[in-house]
C-alpha cells in the first residue's frame, strides 16, 4: 500500500498539484487523500469506498487505474491472509448462530424491508378510515334516536 500511495505522491507533485486541487475536483476530502499517499488504510471503515477513492484518484492522475487495483487487491489479500486458521475457527466456534457473514466494513442492513414499512401504513390508514365511518354512522344513528325518542315525548 505505501507504493501505491508513494506512486501518488510524486504523480500529483511532479503534475504540480496541491493535495486541496486534487480534493476540490474530486469531492473527496483533503484527510482522505493524505492518508491513501501515506498507506494508512486503517483509517477507512469502509474497503470498498476507499476502493474507489484509489480508482478515481489513478484515473485523475493518468494513472492506469486497473493495474492499480490489482496491486492493492493482492495487498489486501496477504493483509487478509495473515490471520492464522486457530483465530478463524475460534470465532466460528463462538458464532456457531451465525447465520449470515457480513464484513466489517460494509454498513448495516435495515431491520425491516420497504414492503413491511408500505404495509403498516396501510393498515393504518384503513383503520383510521373504519374509524372516521363508524363515528359518522354513530353520529346520524343517535340523530335519528334523538328525532324519534322527542317525537314520542311530545305527543303523550
């Protein structure tokens, strides 16, 4: 990782560039492209979004972009591969109620799906509606007891 962040370093010094023009016209921040120059991938929650940082960075460089990221593909997997298997097997024994495996960096997904959230606004939209027609029902049942029950009162 530190070739690859080296590699950018001396193209965008020796284009005669500042690390804020970079960051302007590639929306990302000033931090985030220090840290790719210096390796500090630890800084990154997400791999995959530093991931394209490092190919829009080569492609505005004139880089090649593609050999780039094979390079840090394999960096990743001796990074990766270096967990010894004991590790490995002691976490799935602890999680042996693991159902789904999720990476690290990736966000967490919704409790609930779209359709779930869709459907309890129409269940209660239907139940305000119920509600809204039992209360006129009611409303003209009792004036039409009221207008019958004062009828009877007044003719005894």
């Amino acid at each position: 990782m530190d070739s690859i962040g080296n590699l950018f370093q001396t193209s965008r010094e020796q284009a005669g560039l500042k690390i804020d023009e970079v960051s302007d016209d590639l929306g990302i921040k000033s931090e985030y492209l220090l840290n790719i120059e210096e390796g500090k991938i630890g800084c990154f929650k997400d791999i995959f979004e530093l991931k394209n940082y490092i190919i829009n960075y080569a492609k505005y460089l004139g880089l090649d972009s593609e050999k780039i990221i094979d390079e840090f593909n394999e960096y990743m997997f001796e990074y990766t591969s270096k967990i010894p298997i004991k590790e490995i097997e002691k976490q799935v024994q602890n999680n042996l109620e693991v159902t789904k495996v999720v990476s690290p960096y990736t966000k967490k997904p919704r409790k609930y799906s779209s359709k779930y959230y869709i459907v309890t606004y129409i269940i209660i939209i239907i139940l305000i509606a119920l509600a809204i027609i039992w209360s006129i029902k009611q409303i003209t049942i009792d004036n039409t007891k009221t207008h019958a029950i004062s009828y009877i009162k007044l003719r005894k």
